[in-house]
C-alpha cells in the first residue's frame, strides 16, 4: 500500500474574493507564510453507516468552498473503519448527494480501508516503541478503569507487558486466532489525563465482520479516532476541517501523528480546525436517531421528504442551489447555535419565486357547473407562466362549462372579510372571468356537492366589465380537462423547535402527527400532463411543489415544497 500522492498546486487564491471566517483568516495567514508549500487541500470524510444530512451539506459546502476559494483540492475519503454498520448503499449515496450539491473530487475518491495495512505497520511501531499494548479487560472494564472527568483511571493490569509479548499477541489477533471482543489494543498515554481521550484509548479491536472493500481479509479493524488522522495525514490535508465535537479528540489525533513514522517532510501536518455544527429547529441531526426513525418506521426511508437528509430534501423539491444558499448564510461559527428552518425555506421560496412556472392546481376540488356557458363549448385562455420574469412567456389554458374551485373557496356562512365566494357573492376566476354563485347542491348528509353560478361574458381581460372591481380572485381548472393526482402535504417533522427537550428523554414523543397529509383526488391543469420526476411549480395560492417519484404515467404525485408563507422574510423585517 502506497499513500496519497501530493498534489502540487501551490498557487494562492484571491482573498478578497473569500468570506472572511475564522477558518479563512486562518488560511489567509498560512498563505501569507508559506505554510504547507501555498497548498490548500481539505477533505470531506463521512462515515459509510447512514445517509448524509444537511448538517454534513455545511461540511460539504465548507470544505470544497474553501479548497475552491483558495486554489486547492478537496478529497472525498470514506471513513469506512467498522463494516458492523457500513453499507456499500451508503457508499453510493454519499456519492451521489455530493455530486449533486454541485462539487466534484475528480480522481481524488479514498477509503480509510485504503490504508489498513500502513495503519497496522502503524500500530506495530508503536507496540516496538513501547507505546501500544494488548489489552484483555472487558468492554466494561475498561469503561470502569477509565475515570471520570474529576477522578483520574486506573491502569490496565496489562499496560506492562513486554514489546515481544505484545508483538506477539496482536499478530495473533490479526490471524484470527481469538474471539470477537477478547482483546483490543490500546494506546499507552495517560491514565492521569484530564483529557479522557488521552486514556489509554483502543486502537484495534477483533471484529469478525466482512468488510465492503476488503472482504474477510481482516479480523481486526482500525478505531476511528485512530484511522481519521493518521488518513489525513497521508493524503497531505492542510486544513481537517471538523465540527466542535472533534475539538477534545484533537490532542489525540496529534499524539498518534507524532508518535508514528511516516514522511512529515513530504505530506506535510494537518491542522484541525473546529468549527460549530449545524443544529436546525424541528429535526434532529444524529445519525443514531435518523437511523431509529427509519428503522422503527416514523418515516418512508432515509429520502422520506420530512427527513434532514440531503436525499430527503432532494425528494422534497429542494434545490442544490438553495442548499448552498442556506449554508452560505449561516456561515460559520465557534459556538453551537440552534438555526431556525424558515432560513432554509425561505431560501428555495426565493429560488423558486423567480424559476418556478405558475400554475393551478385544485387541491380539494368543489364542483361548479357555469349555467349560462354553452354545453360543449371551450375556450383556450391566456395564463402567465411567471410574473417575475416575462421572458417565461404565457401558456394556453382550457376553460368550460364545469370546473373546479377549491372546497375552502366557497363558504355558504361565511366569517367576515372572507372574500371568496358565497350564495349571491361573486369572484373572479384567475385569467378568466368572474361568476356568481346562483345556487348551492347538497347530499343527504348536507355536505355541499356542487355550485350552480353565472358568469359575466365581457369579464375576461380586455372585456368591456374586465375592470369591474371584485374582491376575492380563485383558481379554477376545468373539469373537462383535469388531470387527477395526489398530492403530499408536508410540514415539520416534529412539534417542538428541539425535539431533544423532552422531559421524558425520547424525542419520538415529539413526532408531528400532522407531518404528513395525502389527498387523493386533486385536479391539475392539462399543462402539467408531461411533468416529469423533479419538476418544481408553484400552485397558484397553495405553495411550491415538486413531482415524486412515485409518479406513474397514470397518476401525477406531487410534493408540497414549502407553503408560500415566509415565516423568516417576516421576522428580519421586524
């Protein structure tokens, strides 16, 4: 096995053009000097057990942005060290939500597992230097002989084996020769540390599981805190760009990349800088907890559309660029904050505002039939695709005797300023004309079934009464014309801003029941018959919305984005 080879791209980025975080400032200071050549050069190094989130999209973002901004390069490395909960599925994933966000690795694709061997040669010059040892307490044991952040540890009663006794043992664990569990080698530092990394941490366990890249070739693996930095080392990274977590782990990191051999003059040091993660309101971030949502079925999978994972978002209707956007304005931080969603769905609200094609959508269609139009009779209207840009032109629209309004549009006892349609009131159809409602068809059970209304002729636009002043406008589609389809009403997934405040420590209690919302019998305009998976529209009045997946030729799904109510644009004008 081989390391990394160095790129050797030391040209200096233009600062000016940088946001200035801490993180930059540092770089800008390491250019200024020389350090590492002029290289920038970061990496992205997920672990291989789960889905990403959008937490890790501000890593993404972070990493690549900085690498970009500063003419360095950026690895993709999988941290893939324990394949008891490691999936080739999250290998591809990873893969694709990066991709997807907008940054490409190029050739510069790495695995932890690439280096399994120099990270034993590793391990075995630290048991030559008296650094490392065999370790047969449990588990539990060594939990026990730990510590406590006011009691110092105590000491393996194996700590002072010899080299030879050592060497011995764990090249027998990597034969095979023991159980899972029996042993482990261990790190020898400080029992004493304040630190509680620095107590005499596992290195290597016996795990008896095959591995996605390296089969059944080996029986011990590497521990992360002991791969992680030791990888970036040999891929020559300047800059292990981490979340605040890592920041206690740091002082180890730096031990093993002292205390082993490797050409520090040709790879250079990587420095950790720490910055704070992303906490968003009304989601959780822990890959642990993503993980127990999807297997004990609170969600449809790791892409469900109210789940923070970038294949979530992705699902929902969210954009790469608002996704960027998002991360952008957050920016980065020391200390941990708790941001407010309605950042991130004002950023695809803007997005979309000036992309999305306007059109009309019945969510909960109410019948009703226009008497005085000619039975047979259609006419194709003048719609506007997007009146934020006249570039997006106009689209034909169908109408006929009998449409569609929405259920909530009519009220026979209305509350007051209700300014849709009731028995007597008038409304004008969007691109249409304006009608009044004549009479009112119930059922048996009183539910009210259809409209029977009136429509004034010169009302469409550029008709003689077109100026007519009415005060409630809907939107309509003709029933002749409609295209069924479902449609998905998404809202935050929990009820409270931190679901981990629950007093009884499950955060499940905080589960919306509201977060999901299907209706069955919507009715679209015709133009919308050749949408296509990913397609984002606004639905006039109702909000954005993107068609899934599950669509069949049949029958259109569609996903509710974000409502049109901007909930953060409000609170920055206050």
């Amino acid at each position: 096995m081989t390391e990394v080879e160095v790129s050797n791209n030391t040209e200096t980025g233009d600062s000016s053009k940088t946001p200035v975080n801490f993180i930059q400032t540092i770089i800008n200071e390491d250019l200024r000097t020389g350090k590492n050549g002029g290289r920038v050069h970061t990496r992205f190094p997920p672990e291989p057990n789960g889905y990403l989130h959008i937490g890790h999209a501000k890593s993404i973002c972070l990493n690549f942005g900085l690498a970009a901004a500063n003419n360095g390069i950026t690895n993709l490395r999988f941290d893939d060290t324990n394949p008891s909960k490691e999936e080739v599925e999250y290998v591809e994933s990873i893969k694709t939500d990066v991709r997807w966000l907008g940054f490409d690795w190029e050739e510069r694709l790495y695995y932890a597992s690439d280096y399994f061997e120099l990270l034993y040669s590793f391990a075995v010059q630290l048991i030559k230097a008296g650094k490392a040892f065999v370790c047969d307490l449990s588990a539990q044991e060594i939990k026990d002989y730990r510590g406590t952040l006011t009691e110092p540890g105590k000491e393996s009663p194996y700590r002072n084996r010899s080299a030879e006794e050592n060497l011995d043992i764990f090249e027998r664990m990597r034969a095979g020769e023991f159980e899972d569990g029996s042993r482990v080698l261990r790190a020898k530092i400080d029992m004493a540390s304040p630190n509680l990394n620095m107590r005499d941490p596992v290195i290597y366990r016996i795990l008896r599981a095959t591995h996605h890249r390296t089969g059944d070739k080996w029986c011990i693996y590497p521990m992360y805190d002991y791969a992680h930095p030791l990888s970036d080392a040999l891929e020559a990274i300047t800059h292990s760009v981490c979340t605040l977590e890592f920041a206690d782990h740091r002082p180890l990191y730096e031990w093993f990349i002292d205390n082993v051999d490797y050409d520090a003059a040709k790879y250079g040091r990587p420095q950790q800088i720490e910055f704070a993660r992303l906490n968003l309101t009304h989601t959780v971030m822990s890959k642990r907890k993503l993980r127990q949502l999807v297997e004990e079925g609170y969600v449809n999978g790791w892409d469900d559309p109210r789940m923070p994972t970038i294949s979530g978002l992705r699902r929902r209707g969210y954009t790469p660029a608002s996704i960027r956007d998002f991360c952008d304005r957050i920016g980065v931080a020391k200390r941990d904050s708790m941001v407010d969603i309605a950042l991130l769905e004002h950023c695809i609200r803007e997005e979309l505002n000036l992309k999305a094609p306007r059109v009309m959508a019945v969510l909960q269609p109410l019948k009703v039939i226009i008497d005085n139009y000619s039975e047979g009779q259609v006419e194709w209207l003048d719609a506007e695709n997007n009146p934020e840009d006249p570039a997006a032109g106009n689209r034909k629209i169908p109408f006929s005797r009998e449409i569609y309004i929405e259920q909530e549009d009519f009220k026979e006892n209305p509350p007051k300023k209700f300014f849709r349609l009731i028995p007597g009131g008038e409304i004008r159809l969007k691109s249409a004309y304006i009608i009044k409602c004549e009479r009112v068809v119930k059922d048996q059970q009183g539910n009210i079934i259809e409209l029977h209304c009136t429509y004034d002729p010169d009302s469409k636009s550029g008709g003689p009464t077109a100026g007519r002043k009415v005060k409630g406008t809907s939107h309509w589609v003709s029933a002749l014309h409609a295209i069924p389809a479902e449609v998905r009403l998404y809202d935050h997934l929990f009820l409270q801003e931190d679901p981990e405040e629950d007093e009884a420590g499950d955060f499940t209690s905080n589960i919306n029941p509201k977060s999901l919302e299907t209706l069955t019998s919507c009715m679209l305009e015709p133009s919308l018959a050749d949408a296509v998976v990913g397609n984002r529209y606004q639905f006039m009045r109702q909000g954005y919305f993107c068609v899934d997946p599950d669509s069949t030729p049949d029958k259109l799904v569609f996903n509710r984005i974000v409502s049109l109510r901007d909930t953060w644009a409000k609170m920055q004008k206050k």
